[in-house]
C-alpha cells in the first residue's frame, strides 16, 4: 500500500495584520486628548507637526487633504490660518452631497 499525497493544501499559520483590532470608524477625538496632544508636540517642540495638526482640527479635514496643502494655501488668520479654498478643492468642511 503507497501513500499518495494529499491534494489539500496545508493550512498556512499566516495571521492576518489586523487580527484582533477594532476595524471600522474609528470614534472622534475628545478635546482632553486634543489638548494633550497639543501639549506634547509643543513641549517636544515640534512646531511643523503642530501646526499641521491645529489645522487639520480648525478645519475638519481629513489626513490625506491635509497632507495635500501647500502654504499657499492657507490665509493667514487671527490666531490660526484658515484654508483658503482653491479653484481645484471644494472649501473645508462642505461634503460633495448638497
């Protein structure tokens, strides 16, 4: 009697990058946690990443619109710089469904 080979693959002990973690939407922000991380950037000193962290926040964008700015896209405001709107973007903050 030979034995043949099955012709069902092994299972493979691959585990999936995301196994165990929440997927989906993940929740907002609450404003303590704004706040610390505000904190820490200044206290790090690092004034490029806060920057673009207050703007992503005063202006409700989302990472890869934000990443997408260039200076001369912002105005210059009172405290913080607003987005100026582009002829190429829609203004911050108004979604493609009116």
């Amino acid at each position: 009697m030979t034995i043949t080979p099955s012709t069902i693959p092994a299972l493979s002990k691959h585990v999936p990058w995301n196994k165990g973690k929440i997927v989906g939407a993940k929740p907002p922000l609450r404003p303590k946690h704004v706040w610390s991380i505000r904190t820490k950037l200044q206290v790090e000193g690092r004034m490029r990443d806060l920057a673009l962290f207050n703007v992503a926040i005063d202006s409700k964008l989302r990472g890869c619109d934000v990443v997408a700015l260039k200076v001369d896209d912002l105005a210059p405001g009172d405290i913080r710089p607003t987005v100026r709107p582009s002829d190429r973007r829609r203004p911050a903050g108004q979604s493609n469904l009116n």
